[in-house]
C-alpha cells in the first residue's frame, strides 16, 4: 500500500456491478478470518473469505500457534493445573496494562474454557504433554507451557500461576516440518471448507463500500490489479492483520520498534485499519507491541541482565516478552546478558537450547574488572553489581529482582558478556476499537453498521504488556463473535 | 464532550442558515489560534475566532510561557550566547524522539529566528536577562533560559548546548500577578483585535460541516446549548488543544498519565481531534506526553534518584521533563529522591527554590543502612548505590550519568528519602497529522480540504521526548502557517 492510493469508502452508487456476492465477506484467511467464516457459515450464512496471497494462513501459519486460554481448561485439568477464570484475569490485568480494555479481558477470561472445547471440535489436536523449561516453544510436541512469566517475579505473587500457552499438537515437528501455528491453522481451514466456506485468493482489499446511510455494504478490491467489487448482505469482517509492515504508520504510531518488525508476515500493511479510520472507526493502543528478547531462554536465565550502566532491572527468568519490552523500552535499547563460563556450557547441552543462537558471547575476560573495561562499562559498575549479585547468590537468594532459586548461582570466572542491541524484535498489538461482539466502533462510540473486525486489525486483549498467545487467543476468541454478529446483521 | 454527542461531519445541506460567516474561522483563542488568527488577518482574510470559554487565552495564558527558539535569535545573542540553527535541529532531534516528523523540527529550526522577531513584532516583550539555576521557572522575569536538558549529559555530548526557553517579560511576576504564558498571550489578542480579528465567546465546536465534494465549509458549534453555525468561505482552523482531559481518549492512547493531566485546561478535551478523525483524519504519536517531575530542581540536582531496585537513572541535574518521563515510563513510577540533610538546607536558602513543595522527607535516618530498611528497599541495594556514588563524588566526578561536577558532592549522614509516587504530571503530545502549511491530512495522504490545524490537537515537533516550550512553539509557529494557508484557499 502506498499512500497515494485512496483508502476512502467508495459510495455504492459508484459500483456499477458485483463480482462477487455473500451474506458475509471476510477479509484475510488468517486466525481470526477463519474463525470468523466458520461461526457465521454455522449461523446460517453464506460466507466468503477473501485473502490477497494465495493460500489461507496469514500471520498465523507462520506464528509458534501459542493460544493463551484458561480457566482451567481441559488441556490445563489433564495436565494436573488448577486454574480459574478470576486467577487468569488477576494476571492478564497485571502483565498486559496499563490501560487494558478490562471489558474484553473479562469477557475473554469467562469464555476461554468453552473456547479450548471449541478449537478441539473444530478439529485442533493438543498433545497432553506438559513443558516446564524456560523456552519460546517446547522442543517437541508438548501442549502445555508458561508463555507469559505467570510463575515469575512479579507475576507469581499477584496471580496464582498456571500454565496457559496451548499448543496445536505438531506431530511432525521433529522432522522440521511445520510450526504450531500451521496445525492450529490447518484444521480449522479444513473445517471451514468442509462447512462450505468460500474463498477467493490473491485479491487484496483496497476501499470499502458504503451506502447512503453510511452502512458498509461491500469491498472495492484488486486482483492482479483489475478491479473487483463484492457485495455483502450482511456485513464485512476485517481480518487483516496488524500493521508492522507500513514503515509510515510504525513511525508515527511504535516508532520504538521502527526496523525490527518480526514474527508477522509483511501483508500486514495496516490496509484494515486505513480503510475503517477513513470512515472515522476509533483506534486504541496504536503504540503497543510486543517485542521479545531473542536470545535463548536457557541461556539467559542462567546469566544476568544488565543496562548501559551495569544495573539489573529485570529478572531474567521470566518471559522473553517481557524481557524484549523492558530492553527496549526501559532500557532504550542498551542491555547485555553476563553468563560465565560454567552457565554457558550448561545452557547450551540443555534439550530445548536453540541452536540458532550459539553465536560466542562478544566479550570474553577472565576477571569482573576485565570485562567491564572491555564492555565500556562506567568503572565499578559491573563490578558492584556481580558484587551484590554474588552475595546474595551465596545464600541461594535475589532480593532485587526474585530469581527462582533454581536459577540464582553466584557468577565465575572466566566470563563473557552478549550485546543484546539487534537481538529484539516485535509486532504492532494496536489497531481499532470493537465491542465485545467485535462491531467497529465510530469516534461517536457507537458501532459503524456493516463492519466487523478481529485479529491484530483490532487493539484486542493487550495495551501495555503481552503474554504469548494472547494474538491468535484474542483474534480466535473475538474472530468468532465477528462471524456470529455479522451472520445475524440482517 | 460525552461519547453520545455525535462528531460526524454535518452536510452543509442540512444547515439551513447560518449565524456567523467569515472567510476564516478559527476555533480556540489560545496560542495556536491567536496566531492563526493575526496572520489569516495580515493575508486579507475577515477572520471569526470561536472561543469555548469567556475569553481568550487557553491553556497557554495559564502556562510558564517558554518559548523554544533557538538558531541565534536576537535574545540569545544579545545575552552573548552562540547558536545556529544545525545545533538546534540536532539536540531537537535527540531528545524529541524516536519517530519525530524530521521536516518539522527542520522548519521550525530555520525559522525560529524569524519567528522570535515576528513575536517581538507584535508586541510580546522578552527581558535581556538569563538565569542559570536549575528550575522549572526564572525566580523573577529573566528572559531566557535553558529548559530541555541541552547542557547536561548526554544532550551536551550530541549537540552544542545553549539556552532557547524564550519568556515574555512578566513585569509584575514578583506581585505574583501574571505568568509568562499570560503576558506571551495578553499582547497577541490586543494585537489580533487591533487588526480587527473578530470573535465569539462561549460557542464551542460540535461538528464540521462540509460539502458534497468533502471539503470543510463551516462548523456546527453550540452557545449555551443552542445550535449556531457558522460559515467559513476559505478554511475552519482547529487550535482546541490537546486531550489530556478525555478520559476516555487517554486511557485508550496514553495511559501511563491517567489520573495525572497537569499544565493544560479542563477545556483539553479532544474534541478537534474527534470531529477530524469523524474526516478520516490521520493521526500522529497519540501516546505521547509531556511528563514533569514536580519536585524542585534545586533539590533534586543536590541528591540521587533512585528507583525501586535503589539503582540510580537519570542525571539529577537534567530538565524535569527528561526526569519525570524517566520515572513514570522508565521505573513504571518507582522512584525516591535521596537527600542529606546539609544539601536539603543548602536547597531550601536559594534564591529560585520554590515554596510549594517545602515538604520534609518522607524517611529520615542516620545512616544509609538503616534509611534503605525504612524504605523497603531490597537488602544492600541503597547501600551498594550511595557507596559507589560517594566513592566517585570524593574525586567530584560521576562516571555513571556524567552529573556536573558542581553537583557531585558525596552524600552524608544524616539523610532522607522522598518518594515521588504522585510528584509526575503531564499533557499530551499526539494529535492530528498535519504538513508544513499547517493542511490536516487524511489517512490517505493527502490534505482534507478547508481544513487547518496547530497546537496541542496536531502532533507538532515532539513525538517520545519533550522540552518546555515546544508546544507554545510549535503551536505559534504552525499556528502562524495555518492562518497563511487557510487565508490563501480561496
């Protein structure tokens, strides 16, 4: 998309002709596209998917496929985890604010027991396997695993933690096939297919269509370039994406994670927010994002983390997410990860190590001293620090920033340092206002009629902060209630 | 404004007279609007300011009155100080960003000589005096003054440092009378009603009202309730202000200040960012805001800050805005001041101390032990700080945040601690997406016709970082080129 091509509504007295018709169009074949055809085409509606690349997927298929669903669902009570809906919104409340639409955290919370049962009759298989090793994903086929720091400091003594990132069962991950995200999404294109779902590939949305009252009525589109007009009787659901992709919208919305955009896909140009916002839809968050520390898990919870002026400041057991954001954003970007020799090695024998990281730390010395003169460090800083650090580490504890014990050892030597500049990256969580029966909502605060959206197209459950899953969570969850309101919009 | 109030665009066919006409209509007498005003007047335009309140002035005649101009105006070289405007433009550009709309900052350091003498030419008095104390404010009316951090690290490093905190000469601020954002205001409305500006007071704007071609013709405004439009032949100006009092707004775009705005007026509700985003108006850095630390700079320059882990973050003796951002965004607002009781008296007996925070510490003690058990901080955390800050200050240097040498003292015994919960306030920086000729664009690019902005409702020259005086300086400056623009759009 570039900015000269309009992204104003086209009034329908302007489309002389229909190239395709349905009771619903949904726009984008990722998580929240497909799971908005399959509750509108089981309300009863004729649905089409329209997807500007060839195939279903999105951001999705290409994703590690955490969902972050509990409240004790069957996946969490198979496993031995007791969980309950209050507990899951205490954490989500804490790790995802400030300024969290409570409303859909609540509505989400309630409703996530019934939609792990949902995603399982759809056909998503989840393998009763629980992780519990520090990790972004389990090493193989493992259904179950912490993915937002719940059993970490802060978080584990605001909310009693539980494990919440359910995982599609891989079968073939082994053999390196496909990631989490594909068998999630996998199952679900089948059964929407198998429900009579339609889609049309590789035609891209460019306005919307609106009628006299204002009422979206269809999409104005392309195809390899040539125009094309679909009408919808009922309503239209964006499922677009985020908008990580639009250099211009990321500089002035996140500009913080300007060029290092990741675990997205780059269809994700923001069009489905650029065509509501013509229509005057109300954003929310347009500054949140999720950015991990992409560094292994294994590796860093067995070091520390230190900023530009050789403090702590966060503790480095907890999840990568959090630890991304707070290198970034607390840290503006300037943070290294000390680990001696001893960690190092043990780290990268563990079973899920990756090995996509066994870069050598970039400074190496045999003493504290060293290393800080090395790194640049201001004198004494590092020093004080491994200081205090070790002392405590003595006594098996951290005060400071409450480390498990099973990760606090006091550092040796020999040591290294990792400059942690370059290894975060992230995506884009803000984008329009919905309700909680996934309506566009107008600046006015009441619903633009026609419209529906879902997925990172929409700010969803996040503000702040974010838990893995809680993308392809909020977009499954709010994508059905897109297909379910738009199917009864008659 | 409650979100039932419709801001959609009115058709100009469902206004079936109007109350007022002119050829420019400018909502909100303050800053931006004065100066819309004077020189839409200057172009020729018959000009209507509408006016919410009984009077003009807006939050800028309730300001400190800083100016931010620089590049060798004739106040800063009659004080003997060297700028050019690359030195300008270089400090903005560190410290207004990342994501900073580099045009603007570009034009508005190359004309900021010229625009000094163009208020100069209207009317506005500044004092050939400088005052180089730490402070929010000169303690009498002094002229000029250094008012984002430029000689403190690490600004001094990246650019060469000089005063641009420009403040109308206030005459009678000693009677505590009049600040200087009243006396920057008080001789551009003489000046605009002289050059036979006209305006309306207690009308406030509800809606645009437009064309059938979507070009902006009027607006639909209320007085006492009652509907009154009026027509604008040439362009309708919005100089509203920021949102910072939209509750709503803040907590869906900039929650880290909810429950803090501080340094605006009740009138700041978003209302010319709603009924131009009902346009399809883009916006800009909506998260941004001006966050001060609200303790007096005198005392803090003489102590440590620290954060909830004890580890100091931010040079002491730096702008209060770097300080209060740092605090609330950086350490989530965690944060103490740690002071001795020889360096407090010190700060209390100064000339510029400010009276309205004369609280004792919250903690005192006799020893750093026992003052970081009082506290609650983690075991040895302050003490590993304060032994590492005196070891260094013992040689008058501070390696760490490079404070100024005139600043390092080592701190001694006995001491006390302030928590600064509740001392953070600010405003909001993000508004509508608006080019050099002041033009509002829409998502689309390109301008939306008839349709002008500047001030607090437009996203201006500062994106994550701020310094006094920016938002009067760019709200006059742009506010100026909105009234050259609108005048021109015949």
């Amino acid at each position: 998309m570039t900015e000269t091509a309009s992204v104003r509504p086209l009034p329908v007295s302007e489309v002389s002709s229909w190239d395709f018709e349905a009771d619903v169009v949904v726009i984008g074949y990722g998580i929240a596209g497909v799971c908005a055809a399959i509750e509108a085409r089981n309300a009863g509606a004729d649905v089409l998917v329209l997807e500007r690349t060839g195939g279903w997927g999105g951001a999705a298929a290409m994703s590690g496929g955490f969902v972050y669903l509990g409240g004790g669902t069957a996946l969490q009570q198979a496993l031995g985890f007791e969980d309950t809906a209050e507990e899951m919104e205490k954490f989500l409340l804490a790790a995802l604010g400030p300024g969290v639409d409570k409303a859909k955290i609540h509505d989400y919370c309630q409703g996530s027991v019934e939609h792990f049962d949902w995603l399982v009759a759809q056909g998503v298989p989840f393998k009763e396997e629980f992780w519990g090793e520090p990790g972004y994903e389990p090493p193989a086929d493992q259904g179950l695993m912490y993915s937002g720091g719940e059993n970490a400091a802060p978080f584990n003594a605001i909310a009693v933690p539980a494990p919440r990132g359910h995982l599609a069962w891989t079968r073939d991950k082994k053999l390196g096939e496909k990631g989490g995200g594909y068998m999630l999404m996998e199952p679900l294109a089948q059964r929407a297919e198998k429900l009579g779902v339609r889609h049309e590939y590789d035609v891209r949305l460019r306005r919307l269509v609106v009628d006299e009252a204002g009422r979206v009525v269809g999409v104005a589109a392309t195809r390899y370039g040539k125009p094309v007009h679909v009408r919808a009787a009922r309503g239209v659901v964006l499922a677009t994406g985020s908008f990580a992709y639009n250099h211009e919208m990321v500089e002035r919305y996140a500009p913080k994670i300007l060029g290092r955009p990741a675990a997205t896909v780059e269809e994700h140009d923001g069009i489905g927010i650029r065509v509501a916002q013509a229509l005057g839809a109300e954003l929310a968050h347009m500054d949140a994002t999720e950015v991990a520390l992409i560094v292994d898990p294994q590796l860093v919870a067995r070091g520390i983390l230190v900023n530009g002026r050789g403090q702590r400041f966060i503790t480095e057991d907890t999840y990568a997410g959090r630890m991304g954001q707070a290198v970034l954003q607390d840290q503006q970007n300037q943070a290294y990860l000390i680990i001696d020799e001893v960690a190092l090695e043990e780290a990268l024998e563990t079973e899920s190590a990756m090995s996509f990281l066994r870069t050598p730390p970039k400074w190496v010395a045999e003493t504290v001293a060293e290393l800080e003169t090395e790194m640049g460090l201001p004198e004494q800083t590092l020093q004080a620090t491994i200081e205090l650090y070790n002392r405590h580490a003595a006594e098996g504890k951290d005060p400071l920033l409450h480390k498990k014990p099973e990760w606090v050892k006091p550092i040796g030597t020999p040591l290294g340092a990792y400059d942690l500049r370059g290894y975060t990256g992230g995506f884009t969580l803000g984008g329009l206002r919905t309700d909680l029966d996934s309506r566009v909502l107008h600046v006015s605060g009441e619903p633009i009629p026609g419209l529906y959206a879902a997925g990172r197209v929409t700010s969803g459950i996040c503000a702040g902060g974010y838990a893995s899953g809680c993308s392809l969570g909020d977009g499954s969850f709010f994508g059905r209630r897109a297909g379910v309101s738009a199917a009864a919009d008659k």
